[in-house]
C-alpha cells in the first residue's frame, strides 16, 4: 500500500494522530521527517510513548527519508508522513521524492505569523513554500480531523496575499 | 449506533464530551448530565430515563459513563441494572471516552463495554518511569 497520507502538523504525534487518523486509515508506520527531531533523543523517547504498542515509528532526517522512500522501504506498510512545515515536505519533494497530496493539519500561532484558518498560521516563508508546491502541482488541503471540510489552503493564501 | 451518556458531579462530562471531539471531530447519540447542588437523584434518574426511551426499539443500546461508584450519579444509574441494553461503566476518563466513541460500530453492547473498562485500566500509568524506559531503549538501539 505504501504511503497513505502526508500531513504537516508541527505537534507531530498526538491524539488526533492516534486516536482518529491511525485507526481511520489502519496506519501501522508512522514516520516522523525533521532534521532536528530525528538528532532529539527525548523527542524520539516520547513519541514511541505516545503511539499504540503494535505501530512502528520512524524518526527520520529529511535525507534518511528520501533513501527509504526511493528504496521502497514502506511498500509493504500503511504509511503516514509527519512533517512540521512545508519547507521540509518542499526539501524531500526537491530530492527526488514524488509526493501528490499533502495535508494540512496544524500549524501553531508564533509571533510573526499570520492565523488563517482555526488551527493554522503562517509566516512568510510557509507561504512561499506552499506556493511553490502549488507550482509543482501538488495538492494542498487543511483539515484537522478527518471528519472536517476539505479546505484549499491555496484560495485561503491567495485571499490573504490580495489583502496586503 | 450505541450511544453513549457520560453523567457527573458538575461539569466535568460536558466537558470530557468536548475534550473527546476535539480529537475525533463532532460525535452523534452522545449525551452528557450534570448534577448540580440542586439537582437530587431523582431528577436525575428521570433525565437519565428520558435519554435512554430516545430511539429504544431500534437501538444497539446504551452505555452510561459516570464519575465513581457511590456518587449520585452512579446511584441514579441503578435504577436501569435490568435494562439489558445498557451498560454501566464508573471512572470515566478520556481514553475511555474516545474507545467508546472510536469502537461503537465495531462490537455489540457488552464487548464494547468491556473493551471500554480495559483501556481505562491501561491509561492509568507511572509516565515517568514509563518515559525513562523508552528513553534506555533508544539510546540502546
């Protein structure tokens, strides 16, 4: 099957993940893609804590996950990507790395971003990111949990930019 | 669908309810009661009575969700022990909610029920020493 989904959320794994996504989708890898995540012992220590005990987890940097990816290694699994911003799906989509469909899960409010939909603010370079996967054609929708509306986070971007 | 009611001391379901539903989105045939100080069991009893006549014939049946044994609203559930489609289940917290919610069309009344009691059971854990082992097993991989 391979992979099934591909979600930026910069909580990573928590209960909308384990709860609802996994069990919704019969997700059994979840593979976690961030240069410093992956060089984070506590971090990898607390999301093998956080996930169901017959679920494998992979914590990997962005060109760990791009050897895997190409060499087929999640062929035989229900995979799902976890990523924490655009720019690192744009990273991996950069070397090499065919991805279609990205979901937009939630990226939280920090100083200097702007709030665009309930769970999701961006910064500048979020948006210059999204637009450039916009470019290369890959499809971008925000939704939380699976039961929400699909949004196209690209008319909610344009909307934003044309107000400035 | 078998549905579920979660029936408390004060708030404290209504607002589990939400917990659970930011994390699996809006839920149907779920219901929360709340016993104030001026509520008394039999009021109580009646509103619990009421929700359960809500689409009897054709239900799966119901499980009552309530806070601990002893309290009013364990008492007041009681009252339906004979009642063959409803469940009974106390120290309601949020794993066991969202089992409940997340497994509902997936087994009938009874193995629900149980399944409900066991992930309760197993959320209950000493998360430090639980943290500090995952992280010896990391390090030694």
């Amino acid at each position: 099957m391979g992979i099934v989904l591909v979600r930026i959320d910069d909580r990573l794994i928590h209960g909308q993940i384990v709860e609802n996504w996994m069990k919704l989708l019969k997700i059994n890898h979840l593979i976690v893609i961030n240069d410093f995540v992956a060089s984070d012992q506590m971090q990898k220590a607390l999301f093998s804590m956080a996930i169901p005990d017959h679920t494998k987890i992979s914590i990997l940097t962005i060109a760990q996950a791009r050897e895997a990816i190409l060499n087929g290694q999640f062929r035989e699994d229900r995979a799902m990507l976890l990523f924490i911003s655009p720019q690192d799906v744009l990273n991996l989509i950069n070397k090499g790395v065919k991805i279609k469909e990205v979901n937009i899960g939630g990226m939280h409010y920090s100083p200097g971003k702007k709030q665009i939909l309930r769970a999701i603010s961006v910064s500048k370079e979020d948006i210059q990111a999204f637009q450039e996967l916009d470019r290369l054609g890959v499809r971008l929708e925000a939704r939380m949990v699976p039961d929400d509306e699909k949004i196209d986070i690209m008319e909610i971007i344009k909307r934003e930019t044309e107000k400035e | 669908m078998i549905g579920l009611i979660v029936v408390t001391h004060g708030d404290f379901g209504r607002q589990l309810i939400k917990a659970a539903q930011v994390i699996l989105g809006e839920q149907k045939e779920v219901w929360a009661l709340s016993l104030y100080e001026k509520d008394g069991l039999e009021t109580l009893r009646e509103r619990i009575g009421k929700i359960l006549k809500e689409g009897n014939e054709q239900s799966e049946g119901k499980i009552i969700f309530v806070d601990m044994v002893g309290g009013t609203p364990a008492n007041a559930s009681l009252k339906f022990v004979n009642d063959k489609k409803v469940e009974i289940i106390s120290g309601v917290n949020l794993p066991m909610l969202i089992a409940g919610m997340n497994y509902r069309q997936s087994f009938p009344l009874k193995e629900l029920a149980r399944l409900i009691r066991q992930k309760g059971k197993e959320s209950i854990l000493d998360v430090k020493q639980k943290f500090l082992d995952k992280v010896s097993k990391v390090k030694n991989k």
